[in-house]
C-alpha cells in the first residue's frame, strides 16, 4: 500500500484519468472528491463487498440452461 500525506485542495492522480482531491478536514473525517470517467464505477468499499456478496448468491442461485429450456417445452 502507498501512503501519501496531503492537505485541503492537494490531489492524487491514479492512471491518466482520474484525480482524488481531499475537499475537507474536520477532525477524524475527510472528505474527498474523485473526478473519474463515467465508465469507472466508483464506491464506498463497504457497498462494493455488498455487491460483490449480491452477485456471488445470484451466481449460485442461477438456474442451468437445460432448467430454462425446460421451461418452454
């Protein structure tokens, strides 16, 4: 893992596309902006594990292709 320290109004920038500025700092919390092209999903780590949990019970749950041909006969 890389650490950087940085203040109010200084960015990070990751690829050739996207930027991470810290906006504000009030006391533990920070706030941060991310400017990144629309085709880069962006999310707090704590939605992506939910997401990633959603589409890994989804794929279990997922019915074979002779199931659904199963269906129209």
């Amino acid at each position: 893992m890389l650490a950087l320290s940085r203040r109010i109004n200084e960015s990070i920038v990751i690829g050739n596309d996207i930027e991470i500025t810290v906006l504000e700092i009030k006391g533990e919390q920070i706030k941060i902006g991310i400017t990144a092209p629309k085709s880069v999903p962006v999310y707090r780590k704590e939605l992506y594990i939910q997401i990633q949990e959603s589409n890994q019970e989804a794929a279990k749950n997922e019915s074979s292709i002779d199931d659904i041909n199963n269906l129209f006969k």
